[in-house]
C-alpha cells in the first residue's frame, strides 16, 4: 500500500459518512417541501444526481469512468 492508499484508507469511513449525510439531508429538504413524495423515488432521483455529480468529478479530475 503505497501512501496515497494510506492517506485514502484513513478517510474512508469519514468519506462514507459525508455521503450518507448529504442523501439524509437531501430526503429531509425534499420531504419539507413535497411532504407527500414517494420516499422510493425520492431516493431514487437524489441517488442520480449525486452519481451525477461525482461522474463530473472524475472527468474534472482526469479519471477513467468504470465500464
């Protein structure tokens, strides 16, 4: 494990958390302002965009997109 893994590795849960709390975030705004949304596709459309973003940033960043 070179030390760019390293650095990256101490990160990761930290990383994931953020994650999780911008979605959390997000269904919480979306709930605010439509209270009768349909949680599933809520999810489903705030999963998109936050995908979305990150592809932006691997291109941003010069890394390959999977597939």
């Amino acid at each position: 494990m070179d030390e760019t893994e390293k650095g990256v590795s101490v990160l990761k849960k930290e990383i994931r958390a953020e994650m999780r709390g911008i979605f959390k975030m997000n269904m919480t705004f979306e709930g605010w302002s439509v209270p009768e949304m349909d949680d599933k596709e809520a999810s489903l459309e705030i999963l998109e965009v936050m995908q979305k973003a990150l592809d932006e940033l691997k291109e941003e960043n010069g890394v390959k997109q999977n597939g």
